[in-house]
C-alpha cells in the first residue's frame, strides 16, 4: 500500500470536517468520500445559495453544515481548514482544544506528494512566476503538475505523479500561516503590505510568507528578491540565491545593460536580452529572472529564450482584451494592491486611462498617487476604495490641478464605460484596481471577465 492509500485510509472511522465548500476544498471532499470517510462539509453559504456541485456532493454522502452559524456543534477528529480562514479563528481554537487535530488540503498534498516540489509565493508576481517556471520546465521535457493558489487543487493527483515530475506550485499568505512543511525549491518574489484585513499585522504576514522555506532541509534552494528591503535579508535552511534588476549578485540572476546574466561564485555568464521577452514592462522581466534562479540546472538557455519569444502571458495580468477605435484595452484585474498597479503603470511608454477602487484591504495607498500622477491622465473611481486613492492622489506633491483629472462612478459597469467614453484613438484605458473585489465580485477573475464582457460589448 502506497502513502497515499494508507494516509486516508488512516481516516476511515474518523470524524472529519472539511471547512468550506469552495473550489480548492471540493476535490478533497470527493477524495474523502471514495475513501468511505465520514465528512461534513462546513460553509457559510446558506443552502439556497448552494451550487449542483455541492449538492451532488450531499448526494455521495457529505454532511452539510451551512449558514452563519456553520461551526456551531462541529465535533470532528480532524479539521481541513479552509485557506481564507485564519488558524486563530476562535471555531478553529476551539475544535483545537477539543483535540481535533488542524490541517489542510495544502498541507496534506505536500506530506504526501512523491515530486520534485517548487514553491512560489511573495506579494506581487507569483502567479506570473510561477506559470514561467512550469512553462520553463515543460519546454524541457518534463512532467509538470501546475496548481495551488494559482487555481487548481493537487492533492487528488497525487497517485497520478511520478518520482521525476514536479510539482510547481504557488502559494499564498493564507495557505502558508500554519504550514509545516516546505517544498525543496521555494522563491518569494518581494513582500510589501498587503492582506492586512485578514493579518493582525504586517509581522504576522511576513511569518506567513516564511514557511515556505522555513522547512527546508540543508539540501533546499531558496530564491529571494535583493532589490526588496524585506526578502533581501532573508536566509534559507540550505543554498539562498537572489534575483535583482538593479545590481550584480554573486549567486543568482541580475539584470544588467539591458541582459540577464547568471551568476554562480561571481562567474557570470549571459543568459537572454531583456529584449526578447514578449511580456510587457519590468516586472515582467523580474519574473522571468525568478524563474530562471528557480530553474537552475533543470532548463537550457535555449528553453529559456524559446519560452521568452512565445509565452503571451497569463489571463488577467495586463491582458489585452481589444483594440477599437485605435485604442487599446487591458485588463489587469490581478492588481489587488498599489504596488501590482504601479507595476502595470510602468508598462507603458504613454499615460493611460486607469480605472481603480475596489474592496478596501487596510492597506496604505500614499505611494501609488505619485505614480498615477506620473502616469495616468485620466482616473476613473469606483469601489470602496476610491477615496482613498483619490486621497493619494491629490495629496501627492506630484499633483496640479486636474492633471490628472479624476472621475469616480459608483457603478463598476459604468466607471468601465465612462473611462471607454473619454479614450480617443491611440489611448490605453487600463483596468488595475489596487484593491482587492469583493466589495462588487466574487473574485479577481470574475472582475476581469465582467471587464472583458463590457469592452467587448463597445
């Protein structure tokens, strides 16, 4: 019996609760019924709002426990925490105390997985990166299972994964808070002030991001950003290399006259002209200097160069949804902080047409007004957050009067038309909140679908 039969079979007899009916916890339930376990299934969601999905999943045998009041009477032997609930949640202590023990589908799949594992996780960047090393490595031949926070759970293809595959994985804050294990390969890309609506503080958001490296053995391979003032002084378990576009490192990845070079013990050696990467802006070209440090020793600088004249990007990260009228229309829907914005600000040479606001995550907002005054000559506002970056903006000592002039729309769907309204021919109206959706959306992608739909309906 492989590890993977004999860890759920290990739960048959067991009480277990599966905390939220989402997306990422739905497989495990499955997973969980096959085995003949005993599950409920807990989520906030009142049974009238309830998709076939979950429905069918009563059918097959899960218990469900919905409402408000969801957690309420909830004895369990052992408890899937859902990623956006926090491990200090007081239902959570409580299921502790009572000797339940805590995990999560996360958790399970790197206990369990029988790859090679890379892990990517950071503020900005990760779906981005993440999606370039898979790309890389399946350009070299290789066997990839690509998931995590990036969307799709892993854990039930665990028996499907053989010994030389990997696993590339992205991972964000909320998975990684009570994690107890780390992949072999792990990379932060850069850490700024985000999710603070969920973190007690900006200390416990860092601790977060630190699992995933924090158990790593000697043999380990870290990647950190030397350009960002938090990662930069960081340290891993086994071998740490850095990634920077604004100086040379001994061991790693820099940018320098427009090249991106290697560098091992000081020897360095010319990977790819920044040039010939087809995705737009700087960032862009930091990413693919992540995950060429993430990939060293598995792909060719032929791969790498193959990858950087082809791959057109990932959905909803300054994607080009149309060209009418001579104007061009980009949906960066992913921009769920300042920092990812000015990121998709510096992408273009001219100044755009920025739409922004969106759910207020307590983050602050001050450095992104000098950067849309530097480039944005129209703003357009909508979201619990626009005052705030309005705020940001005026008070910005970049700021004259009506340069760049404001406009805030209380309805998504028509701040989206009215910035559409106000372009002339060879305009960008950008789309990239700085703020997270859920004050209007279930999600970033069903905000940048909603985006998609409107401008192509022009």
């Amino acid at each position: 019996m492989n590890s993977f039969d004999s860890y759920f079979k290990s739960l048959q007899g067991k009480r277990i609760a599966v905390l939220g009916l989402g997306v990422s916890n739905r497989p495990l339930v499955k997973l969980l019924l096959a085995y003949d376990c005993d599950v409920t299934g807990c989520d906030r969601c009142g049974r009238q709002n309830l998709d076939q999905e979950v429905l069918d999943l009563e059918r097959q045998g899960c218990k469900l426990s919905l409402g408000e009041d969801y957690l309420d009477g909830i004895f369990a032997d052992i408890v899937f925490r859902t990623p956006g609930m926090h491990p200090a949640n007081p239902a959570l202590e409580k299921l502790r105390q009572s000797g339940a023990e805590i995990t999560s589908e996360m958790e399970v799949f790197f206990e369990l997985c029988p790859c090679h594992t890379i892990a990517v996780t950071g503020s900005d960047g990760k779906t981005t990166t993440t999606t370039l090393i898979s790309e890389l490595l399946k350009k070299e031949g290789k066997k990839v299972w690509l998931g995590g926070n990036i969307g799709t759970p892993l854990l039930s293809s665990v028996p499907k994964m053989r010994a030389e595959d990997y696993a590339v994985v992205e991972l964000s804050s909320f998975q990684l808070m009570d994690m107890k294990r780390s992949a072999q390969r792990a990379v932060v890309t850069n850490l700024s002030p985000n999710h603070l609506d969920v973190h007690k503080d900006m200390q416990e958001y860092i601790d977060a991001k630190i699992n995933v490296f924090r158990f790593q053995d000697a043999h380990g391979l870290l990647i950190l950003n030397a350009d960002n003032e938090i990662t930069s002084s960081m340290r891993g378990n086994g071998t740490t290399h850095f990634f920077s576009r604004k100086h040379t490192v001994e061991n790693g990845v820099f940018l320098k006259d427009g090249i991106i070079y290697r560098a091992s013990n000081g020897e360095t050696r010319a990977v790819i002209n920044a040039s010939d990467i087809l995705l737009p802006g700087i960032h862009n070209v930091e990413n693919y200097m992540t995950a060429i440090a993430a990939t060293e020793g598995l792909v060719s600088d032929q791969t790498i160069l193959d990858v950087a004249r082809s791959f057109g990007g990932v959905e909803h990260r300054i994607e080009l949804v149309r060209v009418k009228d001579g104007v061009r229309y980009y949906n960066d829907s992913i921009a769920s902080s300042p920092s990812r914005t000015i990121a998709g600000l510096r992408s273009f040479d001219e100044k755009v047409i920025l739409i922004a606001g969106g759910y207020d995550k307590n983050i602050p907002y001050d450095v992104l007004g000098p950067e849309i005054c530097a480039h944005v000559k129209k703003l357009f506002l909508t979201g619990a957050t626009a005052e705030k970056i309005r705020n940001a903006v005026v008070n910005s000592a970049e700021y004259h009067m009506l340069a760049p002039e404001i406009t805030y729309v209380e309805s998504f769907d028509d701040c989206v038309r009215a910035a559409a309204a106000s372009a002339e021919t060879g305009d960008v109206v950008l789309m990239s909140p700085a703020s997270a959706s859920f004050d209007k959306f279930k999600n970033f992608m069903v905000r940048g679908e909603t985006f998609k739909k409107l401008i192509r309906e022009l």
